[in-house]
C-alpha cells in the first residue's frame, strides 16, 4: 500500500540541487510569475541542511493501481492522498530541485505563525524597482503601510516577490534571518530534502527542495483556513489606492474540484505548481518540478489519481 508520509525514514543526504536539463521556451507565462533568476536585496546562505533534526518523511511509495500515471513533461513529480497523507506515485519525487515561487508557501506559513493578520507593516522594498529587474510584483514602494493579511494576498494571488521580502524584513528583520525561520519550519514539517535562502523563490545556489517537500508544504498551508482561503481567491482589493490583485493560477477555473495552491516559473527551475483537487469528497495533492505545460501535467496526473489509483485512506 503507498507509504503514509508520517511514517518512513528520512532521505539520505545530498549536497544540494542537481541540476536540470535544457528545455525550450515555456508557454507564455500569467503577469504572476517571475521572469529572473538574480537574488533581490538577500545574502546567499550555506546550502548545507537545517541543523534541526527533521521529521520523518515518505520514502517513494508501493503503488496500489494496475496501471501507471500517463507520461508527463515534469522532470519531477508527487501525487498525494491528502486524507491520510499517503503517496500514490512519485517520479523523481525527493530528487532537489529549484522550485521557484513554490517556496512563497513556506514563507505564507512562517509569516501565519510570527505575525498577525491584522498587523501593519512598513514597507520598505519597491516594486517597481524589482519589476524592472524581471519579478513578479503585487506594487509595493516605499513609505506604504500594508496589513499582513494584504501581504499574503498580494504574496500568493501575484505572486508578489516584494511583498515576500515585505513580510521577511518585518517578520525576520532581514532576509537571511528570515530564511532561517523558514528552515526551522520545514524540519518541523519533515520536508527534509529543502533549504530556503530566500523568501520568494529566485534562483540561488542554497535554496532547493523537492516534489515531494512541497507536496508537505501545500498540505499545511491547506490545513490553514486563512491560507487555504486567500490561495483560491480569484481577485482581491488590498487596503490602498493600488490595483486590484489578480490571481495568476489558471488551473483554479480549468480543473473541476480544484482548490489551490501556488504556481512558479524562473528560467532554471521552469514551470512548477502544487495544486489540490476534490471528487467526490476525495482530496488529492499534485506537485510538480521542471515543467513546460503545468497545467496539461497537472490535469493529466489529477484525472489517473482520480479514476485509476485506489484510495490510500
């Protein structure tokens, strides 16, 4: 039967991403993904793991279902019964990967636990400056003062890397301190094949993690109601005299059941996503890497799990 995710070992070791192949041009990309690789006002930080011993994770499961998955163009996927946390078929699922705006989750999740809703920030990022550089941006300048609710919306429906940094220079002081505090949550997720040196994604040496870890990540925020609530919204008007937020998740109105979470695209990680849907009161996670079409994968990987793979609960 697959493997619940509470219950196997740890991954073995590894020092950090393994690199992924060439790939051509990806579809044309929602205004919500970044567009660049370079690291925005953030110090590297050592790709070694968190120190902090990690909770068990799945080992790759022993599927129940006669056939296979289709074939997809990810280089890496993880297909979740959400119900009893259990992994029904993986590919490349714990391999160490860049996974673009997929690390927002994590930063959503330590901004939920240090930081009330209701809390005013002081921005001091722009993000005009950031969008001249290539980033996704929700709009933020300097001297606004923006509610952590705002924040999170402008964090998951634009993908906003300013208001990732935003809430990490509020929340940590500063980015580095801030990376900290999210690799203190992922070994307490059990996401053991992840390091984040970032709060929003961009490309760098030291943050990695895996189909799998972010599989576990889009199952927390999911578990939140806040979170769960803002990653399906599909437009929101923050408390200013900015546009209004557009949520850059297509797979939202194209998949039936589908209920979140958070896309991503740089130019070395490609397309990723974790996405969750239900049928007939049966909730599956898809979480997918190194993709040229995420939403053609998705869709494909969500219509097996739903009539081919036997439920795990």
């Amino acid at each position: 039967s697959p493997t619940p995710l509470s219950q196997a070992s740890a991954a073995p070791d590894r020092s950090g991403p393994t690199a992924t192949p060439s790939a051509s041009a990806p579809e044309e990309q929602a205004p919500a993904q970044p567009a660049a690789e370079e690291d925005i006002s953030v110090a590297a930080l050592a790709a070694s793991s968190p120190t902090q011993e990690p909770v068990a994770t799945a080992k790759p499961a022993i599927p129940r279902a006669s056939t296979p998955p289709p074939g997809v163009g990810a280089r890496a996927y993880a297909i979740v019964e959400r119900d009893c946390n259990a992994l029904l078929w993986g590919q490349n699922e714990r391999e160490r990967l860049p996974p673009a705006s997929l690390t927002k989750i994590v930063t959503a999740l330590v901004a939920e636990e240090k930081a009330s809703l209701g809390e005013m920030v002081d921005v001091g990022v722009s993000g005009s400056q950031m969008a001249k550089r290539g980033s996704s941006v929700m709009g933020l300048e300097p001297g606004m003062e923006v509610s952590v609710r705002d924040l999170l919306y402008g964090l998951f429906l634009p993908s906003g890397n300013d208001a990732a940094l935003a809430l990490a220079e509020h929340i940590g002081s500063n980015a580095s301190d801030f990376a900290d505090m999210m690799n203190d949550t992922a070994g307490r997720l059990g996401m053991n094949d992840s390091h984040f040196s970032n709060p929003h994604g961009l490309d760098s040496s030291a943050l990695y993690s895996s189909a799998l870890d972010m599989a576990i990540a889009g199952d927390a925020a999911l578990d939140d109601p806040e979170l769960a609530q803002i990653s399906v919204e599909p437009d929101y008007k923050p408390a200013w005299d900015g546009p209004e937020l557009r949520n850059g998740n297509k797979l939202l109105d194209m998949y039936p059941g589908a209920f979140g979470v958070k896309i991503g695209y740089t130019t070395k990680a490609r397309q990723t996503i974790v996405a969750a849907a239900e049928r007939d009161g049966r909730q599956i996670i898809v979480s997918l890497f190194g993709s040229e079409n995420r939403y053609t994968d998705t869709i494909a990987l969500f219509d097996w799990a739903f009539a081919k793979a036997p439920s795990a609960c």
